[in-house]
C-alpha cells in the first residue's frame, strides 16, 4: 500500500553536504552525458573517472546499460518509459551529489524535457550537460553494440537516430566534437570543472 505524500517527511542528516564536501575536497556535482548511441558518451565518461580517481576526487559512474540491469529493469524505451527512467536517475544523482560526489551519467537521455527536468531537480551550478556532438554517420559506422544494424533492418523498435528523435542540447554547458582524441575531450571537461571552482586547480 502506497503511503499518502503526508505521512512521507524529508530528514535532515547531522552531516551536512558542505561538511562532506569538505571531506572529498571538492564540491558534488551531475555531469550529465548525452549523446546518440555510439556517439562516445560512455568512453569519455569512463575515461574522466579514471583521470578523476587519479586526482583524489570522489566518484560515481551510472551506465545507462548497468542502470538497467537493477533500478529500471521494468522499463521498456517508450517515450513514457525512457522519461521514467531518465527521473529515476536523476533521483539517484541527487543523492549521491548530496553525499558529496562527482557523479557521471552516461545516458542517451534524447529529450530536452527530461533532461532540464534533471537540471532543475540538482539545482543551480549541480548539473553540468555535457554533448558528446558525433554525426549519425559515424555512430553507425561505429555500431559497437550492432544497435544500428537490427534498427536498421526492423528488428529494433525506438532506437533514437532511427525511428526515435534525438534532441540536441539548446544550452549544454560543454558541447564537445566526439571526433575528436578522448584525451582531448577529457581535457576539456576537466578544464570547465577547474573554471567553475569544482575541482581544485
């Protein structure tokens, strides 16, 4: 039985995110990743943890793939089920950016809406979009998966660049060329960080 909204209370904790802050030595923060599939989202995210680890820093991965294996198992890639899945994470990078965390999300997330939804639920200065911007062509010839080549031959059903819409980012904070060396895109991202006071220079 679902509880009624009044009977659920937000508490406080004693620790306070400023005070575990302090402790990671740096401030909690989203950086949202998106992107087509195969646009390299997943590669550069997993390529700045490493760095980040490297750097002291405190940090969390959330896979869109690894997200669905556990918390949206039950979800399918309607238009109604990708949004649900896209609150479900936010709520969880909500947390975790509570706990002090820089926190990495490597997810299609194809629609504006759900992604400023995310922006809004962080908060000012928490949530850092990030366009991995790679041409539809070169995803497909990408393919790691072979996505593209069952979308292609109608054996997958809303696959977004196919069949389903992607929604460039209108005021990403970081729109970077995923053409380009992950080195490079790495050091861009980590350059915006230094620059917004996130991570210490």
């Amino acid at each position: 039985m679902a509880l009624h909204d009044e009977n659920v209370v937000w508490h406080d904790h004693p620790v306070s995110r400023e005070d575990r802050e302090g402790q990671h030595g740096h401030q909690g923060a989203v950086l949202w990743f998106t992107g087509l599939s195969g646009s390299g989202k997943s590669t550069v995210a997993g390529a700045l943890e490493q760095v980040l680890h490297r750097l002291g820093a405190s940090t969390y991965l959330l896979d869109g793939d690894n997200v669905r294996h556990g918390l949206c198992r039950d979800l399918g890639f309607s238009d109604d089920d990708r949004r649900e899945n896209i609150r479900r994470v936010g709520e969880v990078a909500k947390l975790m950016v509570d706990a002090g965390l820089l926190v990495l999300t490597a997810f299609i997330s194809p629609h504006r809406a759900e992604r400023d939804m995310v922006r809004e639920m962080l908060g000012e200065g928490r949530f850092i979009e990030v366009f991995v911007d790679t041409p539809l062509a070169i995803c497909e010839a990408r393919d790691p998966k072979g996505l593209y080549k069952k979308a292609r031959a109608g054996e997958l059903r809303n696959f977004t660049g196919i069949d389903s819409v992607y929604e460039a980012p209108e005021r990403a904070d970081l729109h970077l060329d995923g053409e380009q060396l992950v080195t490079h895109l790495t050091a861009q991202i980590l350059d915006l960080l230094r620059q917004r006071d996130i991570i210490k220079p």
